[in-house]
C-alpha cells in the first residue's frame, strides 16, 4: 500500500516545484514600485506551498522503498530533495519573523537547491542518456558488404546495439529493473535478480529468450507492451544468437556460420530503426 502510494510521488513533485517557481517570481515583482501588495498572496503561496512539499518527500521515500534506480542518483535526488522540503519550512520561519532580505535570500537558494534535485530526479526516470547524443552505429546508409559484415565480432556488433536501443532506457546504469543491465557485455554476463540470462528457463528457451519471445501481451514480455519493440529481424537475429550459447565472446559472424537467412535478418535488422 505505503509502495503503491509512493508511484504518486512523481506526479505531486510538480506542485510544490510550480508553487515556488511562482514564489520567486512574485517575490521579485513584490520589489518593483507598486509590488508589496503581492505580499499578502506571496503569503498563502508559502503556506500551499508546505503541505505540498513535506508530502512530495513523504511519497519520495516511499517510492523509494523497493528502488530499482542507481544508487548514487538515488541518494543525490532523496537527500537533495528533502532537504529543499526542510527549506520550505524554514522559509515559512524566517518570513514568518519578517526577516525579508534573508527570506528572498533563502529562496533563491532553494530554488537553486530544487533545480539539482529535479535533475538528478529527471535522471531517475528518465535515464542519465537522457539528454546526451545517440550512440554511434554501424552505419547503414550505404549496403555493408558481406565481408565487412562477416568480419564483425558478433555481440558487440549486433547484439548490443539492440540493448541499446530497446532495453537500457529500463535495464542501464541509471535504472536496472529487475536488478539487470544490458549496457555491457560485464553487466549482461552478470544477469539480474532471477540469475544468468543464459540459464535455461520454460520451454527450452533461456531466461532472456523467455522474455523477449512471449506474446506481446502476456506482462512478462520484454520490452514490456507499450514500448518500442524490436524488428521480427531484430529478434530473428537475438534468437539466433541465443542459440548459439557464445554469449558476448568475441566471435565473429563468420566464425558462427550464419546461414542465407540470417545473413539477410542481420542486414535489416542494422537497417531497422527504433521507434
Ligand atoms: C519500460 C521498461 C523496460 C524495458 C524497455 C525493458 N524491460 Fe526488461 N524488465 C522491466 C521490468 C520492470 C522488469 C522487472 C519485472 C519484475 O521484477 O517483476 C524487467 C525484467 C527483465 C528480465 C528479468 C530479470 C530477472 O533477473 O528477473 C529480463 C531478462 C529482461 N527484463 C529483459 C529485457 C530485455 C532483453 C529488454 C529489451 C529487449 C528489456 N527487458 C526491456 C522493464 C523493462
């Protein structure tokens, strides 16, 4: 229950972040010729603006208590976080004696304070990728010819990129749900809370083959429904790789003998771009 509360974290952040931005605002306009007037409603913007805060970090730490985020984010984003809910409560403190100039001094800084902790919790949910450049690829424009193609080391070449591309918005080095990171091959080698990738799971599959290869539907389909799925070449050319239990060595295609078809799958699944 406490957990299910904590999802609401997310969306009631907002309010106090919008309640002190304008705080700021019309705290700089209550300086201008003519602006104390606002102060009366500069007043009651603070008081909204307390139970607003001190819930946000009540339903911060709750969402927190089963956390499927990076650690070190995660210990920025809550700290930061509850700290600007205390400065809120301070704030009210200090206007509440009328020391002004330290009060328009104590909200500046706690926007500022607000503005980093956004950012570390905009990490959280949105992975730390959020805002760099796309990866570099094998570049496709042109058609790879069937050397250069069968001279390529397999997971690196192929396989990764399809991570990248469908898994580690979920499965990287910000988020890891179900404890797994698909960002490297370390990382894949290491597997999640259910254990190795590769071990054998229903239906002669392997746990990672399990996932990706059930209906899309069914609410253990990986990438869950609803989110950018791979290409019928993209997962032809994972299965295959499953299947030949290599994992991330450094193999090349050549070396694994890919068959006409495969061969094909591989060229659209380069050529395939996500969402
Ligand atoms: C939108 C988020 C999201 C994306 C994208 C996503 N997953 Fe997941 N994945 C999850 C969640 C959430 C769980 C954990 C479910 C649980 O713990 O009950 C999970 C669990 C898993 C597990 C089980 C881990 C374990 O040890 O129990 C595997 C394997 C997996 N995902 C593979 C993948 C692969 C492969 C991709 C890309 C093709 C992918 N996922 C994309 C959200 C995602």
């Amino acid at each position: 229950m406490i957990e299910y509360l904590g999802k609401f974290h997310p969306l009631i952040v907002h309010l106090p972040i919008g309640f002190l931005v304008l705080l700021g605002l019309f705290e700089w306009l209550a300086l201008r010729p003519g602006g104390r007037r606002l102060r009366v409603a500069n007043r009651l913007i603070l008081l909204f603006t307390i139970p607003a805060a001190l819930s946000s970090v009540l339903l911060g730490w709750f969402m927190a208590i089963n956390p499927h985020y990076e650690a070190r984010t995660l210990f920025w984003h809550r700290w930061l976080g509850t700290l600007a809910g205390v400065a809120v409560l301070l704030l009210w403190i200090i206007r509440q004696r009328g020391w002004f100039t330290a009060y328009r001094r104590s909200l500046f800084v706690t926007l500022i304070l607000l503005g980093v902790a956004g950012h570390f919790g905009g990490s959280l949910t949105h992975g730390s990728g959020f805002l760099s450049w796309p990866k570099k690829r094998l570049p496709a424009a042109a058609p790879v010819s069937s050397e250069v193609l069968l001279a390529q080391p397999v997971y690196s070449t192929f396989i990764q990129p399809l991570f990248n591309d469908y898994c580690i918005s979920c499965h990287g080095e910000t988020k890891s749900k179900g404890g797994l990171r698909l960002d490297n091959a370390e990382q894949v080698l290491k597997g999640g809370d259910s254990g190795s990738l590769f071990a054998p799971a229903e239906g002669a599959q392997t746990l990672i083959g399990w996932h990706i290869n059930l209906p899309e539907g069914d609410e253990d389909h990986m990438p869950p429904d609803g989110k950018p799925q791979p290409s019928s070449a993209q997962l032809a050319v994972l299965n295959w790789w499953l299947k030949s239990n290599r994992q991330t060595q450094p193999v090349t295609l050549r070396e694994l003998e890919p068959g006409p078809e495969i061969l094909q799958a591989i060229r659209a699944s380069i050529a395939a771009n996500p969402k």
